[in-house]
C-alpha cells in the first residue's frame, strides 16, 4: 500500500504517537510509501532525518492555502532547496484554494497557488491541490496554466468535475471521507476509472470508520483500500496492486 498525503509531522500527531514506533509497525506491514507534506523548515528538518531511516517516506513541499496570507515565494523555494538534492522530492504542496474558511483573502491563495503550479512546472514535478467551496476556480487555473501531472487531494466533486480533472492527466485521491455513514459521492468510488485514483489517510486527519473520532495514522490505510474494493465489488488485492502502481507513476518512482 501506498499512503499519498500524510502530514508526518504535525504537532498532534508528534504528541501522540513516537514516530519511530509508527514507522516501525508500518515498516513492519511492508508499507511501500507515504509521501509526507511537509510546509516549514522543522518539517523538512524532521523529514529528512526520518527519511534517512526509512527509505519508505517521499516529500511534497507546499504552502497550504490556509497560510497563504504569510506566502513568500522565496520562502517557498528555499524550502524545496532544502530537499531537493536528497532525491526525495517527489512534489510541489499541498497547495491550492480554500473558500470554506478563508483564513487567507481570495487573492492572496491565488497568487499563492500560481507560484506553486509554476515551480511545480519548472521542476517536471506532480502538484498535490486542495480545493475546497473553490471548484471552479482551480479548474480555471489548472487549465489555465497546462497543468497535466499531479493529484487532487482528498476529493469532494463530483463525478463530472472528476472526469474533467481526469482529462487533465491528474489523479483523484480518496481518503477516510469514503467510510463515513453520511458520505454521498459513491459514484466517484464507482465510476472513477482505477487507474486514476490513489487513496490518503490525510494523517491525523479525516480518520476512517470505525475510528472517527480518533487521531489518525497511516495505519488505517487499509480501511480505505478495502472500502474502495467493497464499493467496486472487487478483491482487495487486485484493487491494493493497481493503486500502487498509480501511486508510482504519479510521483514518478521506480515500482
């Protein structure tokens, strides 16, 4: 299994959990990549110390659209150039817009997002967007600026917004969300040709039944694996092989 949006790195999850013990126990059930979604340079700190240790974890550097009111592009590229000669890099975010909480004005996440699709572009690396109440918009941008690689984190459209991302070239990443009683997007579990979806615990977040509620972990990766293979009527294995080599292709790894 391969976990695609993982922040490794955040507070709760660092005073809850000892890393190492985790990384272990994931190492143990052969987990064959977590990319970790790192936004400050103690993340990449700790990223690139971890990584040393577990050959397993990757590194998408971005800056959420929440904190895009402090977004300096320098900043930003100074971060990429902290990780970028250890050859772990294998993505630019997350990244993206957010009108649901607006935490930072409309402009400034959009200023923000076109410098990430930019570096994203001149670096030939995959783009891991968040969109939330901002559909239209990152469509418009995403089209706008050619963006043909990357993933569409933790997915909430719906099945016709799923197809136009998918003639992008770009992946549909399900996360916990598909387990919960009330969600209502089936038909993008469904429908979504397998080859473009990849699946994300979003750690510690959006944790899956029957554990909402709880701090999250990439140990429930597989609760999300097997309701995709529940949904669409099929073996686990065959579903867990085929999300793998998505995962693969998207961050552009050796299988």
């Amino acid at each position: 299994m391969f976990d695609t949006h993982v922040h490794l790195f955040n507070e709760k999850l660092i005073n809850s959990f000892n890393l190492d013990t985790l990384l272990k126990q994931l190492e143990n059930m052969h987990i064959k990549g977590i990319i970790c979604i790192c936004e400050s340079e103690p993340e990449i700190d700790m990223f690139i110390n971890f990584s040393q240790k577990y050959p397993f974890l990757y590194c998408s550097v971005g800056i959420h659209p929440h904190n895009a009111k402090d977004f300096d592009e320098k900043t930003l590229r100074f971060l990429v150039n902290k990780v970028l000669h250890s050859g772990k890099l294998v993505a630019i975010g997350e990244t993206g817009l957010d009108f649901y909480y607006n935490l930072s004005q409309k402009e400034k996440q959009i200023d923000a997002f076109i410098s990430h699709i930019k570096l994203a572009k001149e670096l030939s690396l995959p783009i891991v967007v968040h969109s939330r109440n901002s559909i239209s918009e990152v469509y418009k941008l995403l089209l706008e600026y050619k963006v043909s690689i990357g993933v569409m984190h933790c997915f909430s459209g719906d099945l016709e917004f799923a197809k136009k991302i998918i003639d992008l070239g770009l992946f549909i990443g399900l996360t916990g969300i598909i387990t919960f009683k009330n969600y209502k997007n089936l038909d993008i579990v469904k429908n979504v040709p397998l080859e473009y979806i990849v699946i994300e615990t979003d750690t510690p977040y959006l944790t899956p039944e029957p554990y909402r509620g709880k701090l999250n972990t990439p140990l429930n990766l597989p609760l999300i694996l097997n309701k995709v293979a529940q949904i669409r009527n099929l073996e686990s294995n065959y579903v867990e092989d085929i999300l793998d080599m998505n995962a693969f292709k998207l961050f552009n790894l050796n299988y």
